[in-house]
C-alpha cells in the first residue's frame, strides 16, 4: 500500500521495484537482440489483381435479370469479397500446395552444412509434429492431416488478400522463408485461382439447356396456334374480343334502330286511327257559291296609284313641280288614274259543288301511312330475328372465350419465352467461347514480384528499439508490481483504509545511527500518550504485533528511553502490572497468532498499539491483526509503522528539494 501524493512518490516506486525492473529490461533488450539474430527471416511477395465489371462479377448466370423469379443482385453489396473468398477457398489451397509438394520434392536439395542443419531440423521438426498428432488422435483429441492439409492451412496463414473500400484491385501478399519460393508459390496461386474460377463459373452446359428449352417452346407455340385457328374457326373470327366487339356493336345498332321502329309504328297506328275517326266526321262533297267582290286587277292599280302618289309626296320635298322626277310621276299617275276609270270594280262568282278534296287527301294519307306500317313491322320481324341470332353467336362466343383468352396468354407467354431464351442461348454461346479462350474480367496489373529484402525480423530496428522498449517494459512491470503489491510501506491512508488511529511511523536505522527524523517520530508517539492520565494514574501501553521480529521490543526499549528522559518511570514487562501515577508500563506481546502471552497480557494494557513492520507486513495481515484484537479487547488504539525507509537516494531527494 503505497501513497501516490507526488512526483517522489512516484520515483520512489523506481525505486522500491528497482530489481524487477532491471530484470525487466535486461530480459526484454535480450529477447529483441536474440530475436533480430535467431529469428527466421521472412520474405514476402506482392501482386495485384484487377476486377472488371463485367459477366463473371456474380456467381449465377448471366441471364439473371431476364428471369422474373430470380431477384437481382442487391447494389451495396462489394462483390469483391466474394472474389476474396473463392482466392481463398479450400479448392485453391489444397492446390496449391499439391503443386508446391511435388515441385519441393522434384527439387534438388541445397548443399552445405548449413543446409544440412537446417534439413534436419526441419525433417525432426515434421516427425515429431507427426508424432503428436498420431498420439493426440489416438485419444481423440485431433484428428490426422495429411502433409497436404497441413501445408494448406501454413500456406493460408502466409497468404493475405484484401482491397480498399470501393477500390477494384485485390492486393495480394504472400510471406515465405525465400524470395524465390514467395514468389513461385504467389505465382501459382492467381494461376490456380483463374483456372478454377474459369471452370468453377463456366457455362458449358448452358447451350444446350438453352437449345433444349427453345425446342420445347416452339413446340408449344405450334400447339398452342394449332388450337387457337380452330377455335377461331368455329366463331368466324380473329379474336374473341374482336368478335365480341363487333357482335355488341352491332346488337346495339339493331337494338336502337328497333326502338325507332317500334316508336314509329306507334305513331302511324295512332295517326291512321284519328285519320279515320275525323274523315268519317267531314263532308263527302264541297259546295263553291256566287261571291261578289272587288275587283284584283283594280285592287292592285289602286295600290299602285297609291303608292305613286307617296312617291310623288317625298320627290316635292326634294324637287320642284316642274323637275322631269316630279313630271314622270305625274304622267305614271295620269296614266293609272285613266286604267282604273276603264277597270271595271265589283266581280261576281257561282256555285259549284266538288267532292271534299280534305276527305280525299285524308284517305290517300291513310293508305300511305298503312303501306309505311305494313314496312316497319316487316322490318322488326326481320331485325328481331337478326338479334336473336347475335344473341346466341355471342353466347357460343363467351362459351369459348376463357379458353381463347388461355390460349393467347399461353401464345403470348411462350413467344416472349422463346425471345429470352434465345437471347441467352446467345450469350451463353459466347460465354463458352471465352471459357473455352480463358477469358475473363481479372485482369493481373501486377505479376508476383520478387523482393529480395526481407519483410521480417528488421534486425537493426529491433537492437535499436532493444533498450527503450525494455525500459517501456521496466515501467510496465513497476506499475503492475504496484498494483499488485500488498505490502504497507508507509503510514498514507492508514487510518482511511483500516480505521485506526495512526500513532507515528519510525523510520529504520539499521543501516545508520538514529536522527533528527527518528527522534521526531518517537516524539510523535509521546505526544499521542495522554500524559495527563499518566501524571493522575499511570498508565499499561500494550504493543502487539501480527508476527514476530516486527520491532515490538526495540519501540519499547526506545520509548523507555524517551519517556525515563522526560521523568516519567517505566517498567517493561513486569510480573505485577499495576501503573503508579506517573508510571508507564509497557507490554510487549509480538507474534499474536504463535504466542499465547500474548492476549494475557494485553487484557491488562489500558491502550493497545500495533506494531506493523514496513515492506514486511501486509494488508491481509495487518486486517486480521487488527479483527483479532478487536474481537478479543474491542478496541484498538492507534498503530505504529516500524522501520519506514526512504528507497531514495540523497542526491535524488536533494534533487527532488529544489
């Protein structure tokens, strides 16, 4: 338990974990030397492949959009991953490293003894790994690979594909112990990875499906025509709509035009009836008498006198009485008025009798009306039987139409059918010729390269980087080990942290004689006492520790010093324990689990202090301490923390002081 108030505290923590950190350091900068030396070297080769939108970018067929109940594929999502997934399926693996097998064991081994070494190791490395999966098999814990299946899972775990977000290109990346062998190996892989691709996408069975489905619906196309002419036939039409459409119109036509007809006889029958009735009401003959009258001849000269003399009234308004205008109509006048002198005035006219020329033509418009009537109802016989007849053509009509309408739709359907089946057959043929060219939308931008400079260990970086990052790894380990660390090392948050008084915390002197700041400390403790109570009682101060060793008898031999300097009489364990006014007697009871004195002797303390020793005692131990106490005497008065250390150096803390 370490109180972090400031930066000392915090170089202190250096300090008291000094050991671990060095290990700490030592450690690390060792591993990262060794590593850049010992580490086997890895190369790594790079390639790149581009994805063109084009006809292989799905893995169903290219007709998929023609087809209504195939959805189309959805627009978010990359279809480069799925390319990544088929680079990196099991297919191309255990190809891969068939190929890589029987070219490693056509290949010739390296000479040297360096290549020796290291042929061995690896033939050891192989059969004790074989030996250990037969044995984990044999216990059912794995199973047995073969050196195929095994080399496919090494070669996925050095190989890495990836492309940035909307990006096209597939960034290859192969690691390997040689350069040469990095690069062969890439090589093979995009190699594999086309020809599978090829065949695995390939449409070779799709023309003939294509052929076959187009022979079948022209099939039912020749049917399906077949039947429609014959039903056609038999409804003397083009169509069943047409025929319906044409049957309507021509019903409704009949249907008017028989309405009119009907309205017309109507009217003629009323006509001819009141015909009837009136002419038997007139008389047979007309009979002409002798009228006297006026003259017309004379009627119209004294008209037109009358109106020469209005004319003759206006000219005098305009002319003079011996103007030619005025003068010719006084001569027209003269002249009239003479014609209508000689004219003779009244006329006399005589009877005559004549059949009734109204009873005649009231009987010859009977007879027309009558012939008119004996047409309309000809003409209704014959548009009613025309109806009859259309009724029941539109009803053999609607008798065929749902199959004439099935038939259609079946037609219709089959031809646009036909129409996507050939469009496919075509591009399906083209399809198999670039299959069978190796044609497709990878397009390799960057062939495997061959990087003679090693990708990993960066030996320089790592002597380099050897001593910060054990440093980094130092204070790492001093901050853990602080965190950890159960130890009491000074006095800071005693009181928060277990509720106990703090008396005073003496600082060690084992390595240097007592100071200022030890003499401090055993003041601090003096000054806790109540002295009052000791000048007007005495007092029994009982010291206890956890464990033994913990400097319960030096306190109290330093104490009896300080208190024995300032007049007061002390007694230390003595046999009859009863304090005198101005006595102070001190118990010692250490190691409260090992010895049994112990709690005898405290039941006779007024007080009782715990002695904890610093960088020795513990939380745990110091908690069950003080429970114990607390059970036993239900109290505990204050605690004092023995040999305190500073783990600075003077020259630190003097540097710290400025």
């Amino acid at each position: 338990m370490i109180d972090i108030r400031s930066l000392r505290d915090l170089i202190r923590l250096f300090y008291i974990f000094n050991r671990q950190f060095r290990l700490a350091l030592v450690s690390t900068a060792v591993l990262a030397v060794l590593g850049a030396f010992l580490l086997p070297h890895k190369y790594v080769s790079d390639a790149r492949l581009l994805v063109k939108p084009g006809r292989e970018n799905m893995t169903v067929p290219i007709d998929a959009g023609d087809r209504q109940t195939i959805y189309p594929q959805s627009t978010t999502r990359d279809p480069i991953i799925d390319e990544e997934k088929m680079i990196t399926g099991r297919p191309v693996l255990l190809e891969v490293a068939r190929l890589y097998l029987s070219e490693m064991s056509a290949e010739k081994p390296k000479e040297g003894v360096f290549a020796s070494i290291k042929a061995g190791l690896k033939a050891a490395k192989r059969a004790v790994g074989k030996a250990v999966a037969e044995g984990l098999s044999l216990i059912g814990l794995a199973e047995v690979q073969s050196e195929e299946e095994a080399l496919a899972e090494l070669l996925a775990a050095r190989f890495q594909v990836s492309h940035g977000p909307g990006s096209n290109v597939m960034e290859l990346s192969f690691t390997w112990s040689d350069p040469q062998q990095a690069q062969r190996v890439l090589q093979t892989w995009v190699r594999v990875y086309l020809d599978q691709r090829t065949a695995a996408l390939g449409r070779k069975g799709l023309v003939l499906f294509y052929e076959g489905k187009v022979r079948d619906v022209d099939q039912q196309i020749e049917s399906a025509k077949s039947l429609l002419r014959t039903r056609l036939e038999e409804i003397n039409g083009t169509s069943a709509q047409e025929r319906l459409d044409n049957l309507g119109k021509r019903l409704n036509d009949l249907r008017t035009r028989l309405a009119e007809i009907v309205a017309e006889r109507n009217a003629l029958q009323n006509g001819i009836s009141f015909a009837a009735g009136r002419a038997r009401a007139l008389p047979k003959e007309s009979v002409s008498e002798r009228d006297l009258s006026q003259s017309a001849s004379w009627q119209a000269l004294s008209a037109q006198l009358a109106e020469l003399k209005r004319q003759r009234a206006d000219a005098l308004r305009v002319f003079k009485d011996t103007a030619p205008t005025i003068l010719a109509l006084n001569e027209s006048i003269a002249t009239l008025e003479s014609q209508l002198k000689a004219e003779d005035r009244v006329v006399q006219r005589s009877e005559k009798r004549t059949p009734n020329e109204l009873n005649v033509s009231m009987e010859r418009n009977q007879l027309e009306k009558s012939v008119r009537l004996q047409e309309l109802n000809t003409l209704y016989a014959a548009f009613d039987k025309e109806i009859a007849d259309l009724q029941a053509t539109r009803r053999k009509v609607l008798e065929h139409e749902p199959e004439l309408a099935r038939l259609e739709q079946v037609l219709s359907v089959a031809e646009k059918s036909r129409g996507l089946y050939l469009d496919s057959l075509e591009k399906a043929r083209i399809d198999q010729a670039l299959d069978d060219q190796r044609i497709n939308n990878i397009a390799e931008i960057q062939e495997a390269t061959l990087n003679p400079t090693r990708s990993s260990p960066k030996s320089l970086l790592l002597i380099l980087m050897a001593l910060p990052a054990g440093g980094m790894v130092g204070l790492l380990v001093v901050y853990l080990c602080s965190l950890f660390d159960q130890r009491i090392h000074d006095g800071g948050r005693f009181e928060e942290r277990f509720g106990v008084p703090l008396w005073s915390t003496v600082k060690d002197i084992t390595e240097g004689g007592p100071d200022n700041d030890f003499h401090a400390s055993l003041y601090r403790i003096y000054g806790t006492l109540p002295l009052e109570r000791i000048k007007r009682e005495g007092l029994v101060l009982g010291l206890a520790s956890a464990r033994a060793g913990e400097g319960v008898s030096f306190i109290a031999a330093r104490l009896k010093t300080l208190l024995e300097a300032q007049e007061l009489r002390v007694r230390v364990n003595p046999e009859v324990v009863q304090a005198s006014p101005g006595e102070v007697v001190l118990l010692e009871a250490s190691g409260l689990h090992s010895n049994r004195e112990a709690f005898v002797r405290l039941s006779q303390a007024n007080l009782i202090v715990l002695v904890v020793e610093a960088r020795a005692s513990t939380i745990p131990v110091v908690d069950n301490a003080l429970g114990v106490l607390r059970t036993a005497f239900r109290k505990v008065d204050g605690v004092i923390v023995n040999r305190r250390r500073f783990e600075l150096p003077p020259k630190v803390l003097r540097w710290l002081q400025r």
